[in-house]
C-alpha cells in the first residue's frame, strides 16, 4: 500500500504557495491503494494531479480498511483542480458485484460498494483523458461543484455490472461533460437533484443505462433539476436513450430540458419519461404527489429501438408532464415489419414529424 506516500505527496502539492502546483503520479508502475481522500483547501490556485501511471484498489473487499466516505479516492475542496494524463483507475469492482451487498471486517460495516473517484466541493474542476476501469459502484460522482469540465474519458465496466453510472452529477452548477466514450452496466451519466445547467455533448454511451435525469423525489423528497442540454450523442444497445425517471410521492420539479441530434442504436426505450420509477419493481406503494416535469424537449432523434415503444410518456395522473416537445423523430423498430408506436399518459405537448406518431400527446 502506498497511501502515505500519496497523502505526503499530496500534502507538499496542496501547501505549495505559488500559482500553480503538481503532483505527478508516474507511468512505470501500478500503486495499490486503500481508500483515500485529498482534502483541500490548497494554497494555489490551480493544483494540477497528473496520472500517468496506474491507480489500482484492493481486489478483497474485506481488506478495505474504510467505508464511511463512500468512495475510494475522494478529492474534498479542492478548488482548481486539473486532473488528466494517460493513466488508468482501476477499481477492480467484480469482488464487490458477485458477493453480498454488505461487506463487513473486523472494524467497519460497508453496507454499499463505493464509488471509485467522487469529488465534493471542487468548483473550478477540470477531469480530463482518463481511463476509469471496473468501479465497484459508480465510477465518477460529482457533488456540490461549479464550474467543471469533464471530457475525454473512456469508462468502461461489464453490463451486467450493478450500479456501475459512469459520471453521477448532484447539486452542482455549470457542468459540462464532452467527447467521452461510456460502457456500463448502469446509467452513463445521471443528473440528479440539485443540479443546473448541464452540458453533455458527444457523449457515446452503450452498454448501459442511458443518459437519466434522476431518480427524483426519492422518499418524499424534494428534488430539482433544470437547464440540461444533451446533443451529438449516441446510444447503442442500451436499456433506455434519453430517460426522465421519478418516484411517486416525491416534489419539485424537473424543467427546461433538451435532448437534441441523437443517433439510437437498437435501444430498449429510446424516449422515456417515468414518473412511476420504482427500482427493482419492489412493490413501491401508490402516491398522489409528484415531481413536476415540464418544458422537455426532444429533436432530431434518429435510429432503431429494440422494442416496440419508442416514446413512452408515462406521466403521473395528479401531476401531468406539460410543454413536451418532439420535432423530427425518426425511430424504427430493430423488428423487420413492425412498426414502432408511441404511449402517453397525462403528457401534454406537440409532435412535428415524428415517427412513430404521438398523436397520443394531449394539447
């Protein structure tokens, strides 16, 4: 284990007065390391952590010495942080998705597997070129940041891997993620609440979950999210394409959304919004309240589903889904012959070349 050296290493980068420091991680070798968090607030204004070699966790869960930040490199305010280089993060997550979901030693109780790098209060934040491997739950988690650019990563975990998103975004402002190639077992990117102004493009996702906003109002709870821009982005052989997801019972509001210039690959749900999301189909009880959805729109969509619904709308029958927009959607079934069909429930908007048809949209 090499922790202490990454935690002096850290410390002499982060104390470092001038304008901008570094801490360079060497391409010669891999560094086994157990959980780990590198705390700020740093001296310079821009701390510049180069990865050049490889960052490998421990393969036994049970020798994880820590479980209680939930994430196995953190970086915690950090103010202007430049994280890249052409190395790898390898969380050597399969351990963590083949045995039980609680993992106990002798001192500590992991009741979830970690995310692999979370960072949580970084604003300034730049995460570039990486390769993110096998996380033992979601590789990326971004919290409580502003002002990030996160781009040219390649993330990849096996399909069948559960949990694995590729970049969680919550409660963080002025985000944009660009030309990056995810493949999960989970979503590739979900905006949850608290988040603003979101920017993904040119995003290749597959396998996985799609790109989600949500879940929301988990719980009862109140969620927001607003001022999303999803465009040049392709989906192939995902669950869902461009997901809305929210649990019954929960508040707030999901608003000013867009998904534009997307290319479908046999996808499972290429346009979906979900407002009765219950994860597992565990018997989740009916409630009245809802996250409000409203001003979503979706244009130029081009591709084939894997099912026959292309367009699913299932809205809350108290809360309805307003403003929805389809212009120039053009999806087809996977299935020689069939043709594809659009499901709404209490969605109100408009349809403008649209195949298959949302005649079904109420005005």
């Amino acid at each position: 284990m090499v922790n202490k050296a990454f935690e002096a290493a850290w410390q002499d980068a982060c104390n470092d007065i001038g304008p901008r420091s570094r801490l360079t991680i060497p391409v010669v070798q891999s560094f086994l390391v157990v959980p780990i968090t590198f705390q700020g607030p740093c001296n310079s204004p821009i701390l510049h952590f180069q990865l050049l070699g490889t960052i490998v966790a421990p393969e036994d869960p049970n020798s994880w010495s820590d479980c209680e930040s939930g994430a196995w490199l953190k970086f915690s305010d950090v103010n202007g942080l430049f994280i890249d280089g052409s190395g790898m993060i390898d969380g050597r997550g399969n351990a963590w998705w083949t045995k039980s979901s609680t993992y106990i030693n002798e001192e500590y109780r992991c009741t979830v597997p970690p995310s692999a790098l979370h960072f949580e209060n970084c604003n300034g934040l730049h995460l570039r070129e990486l390769k993110h491997r096998d996380s033992p739950r979601n590789h990326i988690g971004v919290s409580g940041c502003n002002d990030v650019i996160i781009a040219y990563l390649d993330i990849a975990a096996p399909a069948s891997s559960p949990n694995t998103d590729g970049i969680d975004v919550a409660r963080s402002t002025q985000v944009r993620i660009q030309e990056s190639v995810i493949r999960t077992g989970d979503d590739c990117i979900a905006i949850n609440s608290g988040s603003s102004q979101i920017n993904i493009t040119g995003v290749y996702c597959g396998p996985g979950h799609g790109i989600s906003i949500g879940s929301l109002g988990m719980d009862g709870e109140y969620s927001t999210v607003e001022g999303v821009y999803v465009r040049k982005c392709n989906f192939s052989g995902t669950q869902n394409g461009a997901r809305i997801k929210t649990w019954q019972g929960g508040s707030g509001y999901a608003k000013d959304i867009i998904f534009e210039d997307i290319y479908l690959h046999n996808v499972n749900n290429p346009i979906l919004i979900d407002q009765y999301y219950c994860a597992d189909n565990n018997n989740c009880p009916k409630e009245s309240g809802a996250v409000n959805i409203s001003n979503i729109s979706y244009k130029l969509f081009q591709g084939t589903s894997s099912s026959r619904t292309a367009i699913n709308f299932d809205c809350s029958n108290n809360v309805p889904c307003l403003g929805l927009s389809l212009d120039q959607i053009n999806i087809t079934s996977t299935v020689n012959g069939e043709d594809t069909i659009a499901y709404c429930n209490n969605a109100y908007g408009t349809s403008y070349i649209t195949t298959p048809s949302a005649s079904c949209l109420l005005h």
